[in-house]
C-alpha cells in the first residue's frame, strides 16, 4: 500500500473512484493484466521502454473495462494509454462489424491515432478503419462489408453524418468500447453540440450496457468531468500532474 502510495506520488498519479487498480510499473506488468502479448511486443518494437504515468494508470483501469476521465498533458502518451487495452480487447477479427469506436477532433489527430494502432496491432490481423471522405465511405459501408471491420477511428462529425442517413450507413451496434480523445477540445469547440453528437454516437451502441466509455484529455476541465460523473458508470477519473480538481 505504502510502496503504491509512493509510486504515485512519484509519478504524480492522482486516481479516484472505487477499486482503483494499482499502477503498473513497466509493460511486463501487462501480461498479468490480460494484455495481449503481441501488443506486449508491439509496444517493446516501438521502441517504449517503460510506461508514461497515464499509462501506468490507464491501462490497468481500462483493461478491467472501466469506464474513466482521463487527464495528462500534451505528449504524454495518452494514445497508447487507450489503444493498447482497446486493441488487446478486440484480439483478433471476429467480423461483427466495429467492436470499438475513436472520437478525436480533427482529421490530423484521428490520423495520428489511425497510425498508432496500425503498430500497436500488428500480427493481430484486425482491420482498422479512418474515415476520411464522407463519399467513400458512403460507398464503403454497406450490407456486405459492414461486418469487414473491427475498429474504426474517425470525427464526430462524419461519423454522425453517417449514422444520420437513412437507412445508417454503418453500424455501431456491436461496439463494445468508445473513446473520445482531446475530449476537452469537442466539449468546449461543440458546445451544445458535442454533447448531442456523443449522445447519437453512444446511442447508436446497440445495448449500451455493453458499451464502455473513457475520455481523454490534456486540461481537467470542469465542464467535461461534471457530464462524466452524470453520465458514466462507476467512473474513474485518473489525472496526471498537479494536484488541480
Ligand atoms: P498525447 O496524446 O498525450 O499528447 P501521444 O500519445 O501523442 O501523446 O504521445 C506522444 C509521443 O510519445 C508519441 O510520439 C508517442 O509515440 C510517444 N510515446 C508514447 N508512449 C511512450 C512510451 N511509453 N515511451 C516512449 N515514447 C512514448
Ligand atoms: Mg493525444
């Protein structure tokens, strides 16, 4: 207790909620995580030595299917903190359509996170999909291909352009996992607005028990962790840095 108490303070780990897992130390860890031991591989080949502290404490959290506020500055590694349990989670291609959905503000940003877990799955064989045209996707989905896919990283906006046709032009029913990354950046750009986008996105979750949530973000702001605590099930909220909730 003592020594998990110090790991944090080292690493300025500040975690609430019920049952918060301890931190691992270093990806090794994973393994008894249930982490997918090529994702294990995959992470040690991009060459990561040891996990950032958001890591530490995402990834134990998520891998038990918590849903979680996640706060850490701008480059520290918040992208594998969510992808590495996410993609550990789906293992393998099970073709039931999209398994897991990524939110993230912009075109660029939903790249960087496309790129990423191109890497961190490798050998895994999932098919991972970014939504770039609205047109070729339009063309893309359909009955015959809408059970192709496993993950699929896009904008809110497209992404509800196209749960908005009728009849929807993808499924979401058997997603499985949600994230919304730089989640400060859509409640504040949005307004009113991302908040009725995410409410069409997790409403298009099929049986939304099934459905997990996390949020990530840079800045712990308010607006975002009051809509969690009202909105998500038995919440963890992890925040990295000074001590500011
Ligand atoms: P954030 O989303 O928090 O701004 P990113 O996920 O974009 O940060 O990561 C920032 C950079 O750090 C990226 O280049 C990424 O490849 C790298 N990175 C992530 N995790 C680790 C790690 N454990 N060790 C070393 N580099 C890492
Ligand atoms: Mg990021």
């Amino acid at each position: 207790r003592e020594q998990v108490n110090r790991l944090k303070n080292i690493h300025r780990i500040h975690a609430w909620g019920s049952d918060i897992p301890e931190p691992i130390r270093t990806f090794e860890d994973l393994g008894s995580h249930g982490i997918h031991e090529l994702v294990i591989r995959n992470i040690t080949k991009m060459g990561y030595e040891s996990p950032t502290p958001i890591q530490m404490q995402a990834i134990p959290l998520l891998a038990q299917r918590r849903e979680l506020l996640a706060c850490a500055p701008t480059g520290s590694g918040k992208t594998a903190a969510f992808l590495v349990p996410v993609l550990s989670h789906l293992k393998g291609p099970e073709k039931r359509g999209f398994r897991a959905v990524i939110v993230a503000p912009t075109r660029e940003l939903a790249g960087q996170i496309y790129r990423e877990a191109l890497n961190l799955a490798e050998g895994l064989r999932l098919k991972i999909h970014i939504i770039e045209k609205i047109s070729k996707a339009m063309k893309k989905f359909g009955p015959k291909t809408a059970g192709k896919y496993d993950l699929l990283v896009t904008t809110p906006n497209r992404l509800v352009y196209l749960l908005k046709q009728e009849p929807p032009v993808l499924s979401l029913a058997n997603v499985e996992w949600l994230i919304v990354d730089e989640s400060d950046k859509l409640f504040e750009a949005g307004q009113r607005g991302f908040r009725d986008q995410l409410a069409v996105i997790y409403n298009a979750c099929g049986d939304s028990s099934k459905a997990r949530r996390a949020l990530f973000s840079a800045t712990f702001a308010f607006e975002v962790q009051e809509w969690c605590k009202l909105n998500l099930d038995n919440l963890a909220m992890v925040s990295i840095g000074a001590r500011n909730a």
